[in-house]
C-alpha cells in the first residue's frame, strides 16, 4: 500500500480498514495523527498502541473519554513520561495500573510508587526494567514477597542484591533470583547441588548456564530438575542422548519439544 493509498483509506467509510492503517507500524505520524481523532474506538485504541505515533497524539489520546484508549496509550513505550505522570493518577485502576509496567515511566514517578502502601503497586515499580538501582535495592528488603519477588526477576536488578535475594527466606524468591541473566556465573556451580530442587531448577533455567551444570542436573533425583534441563535450549548432544533413555513421560515430552534437540534424537523418542 502507498502513502497515498494509506491517506486516501483514512477516509474510507470502513472503518475495519482505518484500524488496519492505524494499528500498521510503517503508517506516517501526520496520518496516525488524523486517526487520532476518529469515531471508531477501535481506531482510536490501535493509534493509542501504535509505537510509531507522535507524542503529540498520544498526549491527545491520553485525554480520550473511554479508558481503554487511555489504557493504550498508559501501555506505549512510546508514550512521554510527563503523560504517563498525568495517567498514572487516572481514576480507572487499569490505566493507572498499566503506567506502572510502562519501560517510559520516569524515575521521579516510580520513586513516588516505591512506597506506595499497596504491594501490588510496589510490586510492579520492582519489575519495572526503568527503576533506579537505589530503589530496587530497597524494594528487595520489602515486607511483601510479591514486591522482592519483582525485583529478583527484573534484568536491572544490582548482582548484589540478587546474591542476596539468593538467600531470601521463601525459596520461589531464591530461584527467580538465580536464574536472573544478571547472577553470577560463579556462583551457579555451587547452587547447582543446592538442597532445595527450586533452587536447582532456577540454576538450570538461568540463561548463562553451563553445559557442565546441565550434566550434573541432568542426573539430578528431582524429576522438575530434570525436566528443566531437557527444556533447556543450551542443551548439549551428550546430555540429550542420556536423557532420551528416560522412562519418565514429562522428561522425554519436553525433549520432544525442544528444537535445540538433535532431529535423531527427537524422532527416537516417538518410537
């Protein structure tokens, strides 16, 4: 379609075909811009997700009289951080709710949130890739599970404060925790044999993960362990083959399954 096909259709009386030109990620600003302000919500929603569309719109729709366009726009990375502020107090918990998640949010705002008496919102500024190291670090000494839970899965979150979060007291904390892109190498080998299975398994899912600790997982008694090194896309031709003599159906599935598998492989555990 032409520039001015995608111009001419913005007046089309289908609107099926404006939410089409509003929701494509190559349509001009200046036409994003007229469809801004079209009778269809559906339109209006696709501008408000379009990452392509001018802050100048955006602000426009920030303003729109149904909340699932200001939900739109409260989603868009695109969306400036002084419009997200004024979304961020909107009386529709989903818009406002949706501010919290957004990578645009300024860290003015997230510090207001981060002592926000509602877990659910801190939880949120703690998976927020955007949040200021000095705040995460507090939200990891959080009360609330939920909120340290955030921070030990957000990739920005200090190696400091992840070896710490590694030793928190609920182990689902100490698995997200560890298998955090952002943890140690050297410290996978020793978490490796952890006591804890959840531990084990956070280590084998950790995307820096050793082929030496997936032979080591692959002979771990906890079938989930097991399992989670047969799903890995890491996994060495020497660990496969020994896992495909597994008799236990969810180890051999997830090998099935994993394209990183060896074809023969594969097809050997369909006989």
């Amino acid at each position: 379609m032409t520039e001015q096909d995608k111009i001419g259709d913005i007046y089309s009386r289908d609107w099926s075909k404006r939410r089409e030109i509003a929701a494509n990620s190559n349509t001009p600003g200046e036409v994003l811009a007229k469809l801004a302000t079209d009778e269809y919500l559906e339109v209006r929603c696709a501008v408000a997700r379009n990452q392509n569309s001018a802050a100048e719109a955006l602000n426009k729709l920030a303003k729109d009289e149904d909340w699932r366009v200001r939900e739109a726009v409260a989603k868009n990375p695109s969306t400036p951080s002084e419009v997200l502020d004024r979304l961020a107090v909107d009386e529709e918990d989903d818009v406002s709710w949706a501010v919290m998640f957004n990578p645009n949010a300024s860290a003015e705002l997230l510090a207001e949130l981060a002592i926000n008496e509602d877990w659910y919102v801190r939880q949120s500024v703690a998976g927020n890739p955007n949040t200021p190291t000095e705040l995460l670090t507090k939200l990891a000494t959080d009360e609330t599970i939920h909120v340290r839970w955030g921070v030990a899965e957000n990739p920005s979150t200090p190696t400091e404060v992840l070896v710490r979060l590694a030793a928190d007291e609920f182990s689902d904390v100490r698995r997200i925790a560890v298998r955090n892109p952002s943890f140690p190498v050297e410290m996978l080998e020793r978490l490796a044999t952890d006591e804890d299975w959840k531990i084990r398994r956070g280590v084998v899912e950790n995307p820096n993960v050793t082929d030496n600790i997936l032979l080591i997982a692959s002979r771990d008694r906890n079938t989930n362990v097991r399992e989670a090194v047969a799903r890995n896309p890491k996994i060495p031709q020497e660990v496969a083959t020994r896992l495909s003599t597994s008799k236990v159906p969810q180890i051999r599935q997830a090998l099935s399954e994993n394209p990183s598998v060896p074809e023969h492989i594969r097809v050997g555990l369909s006989l």
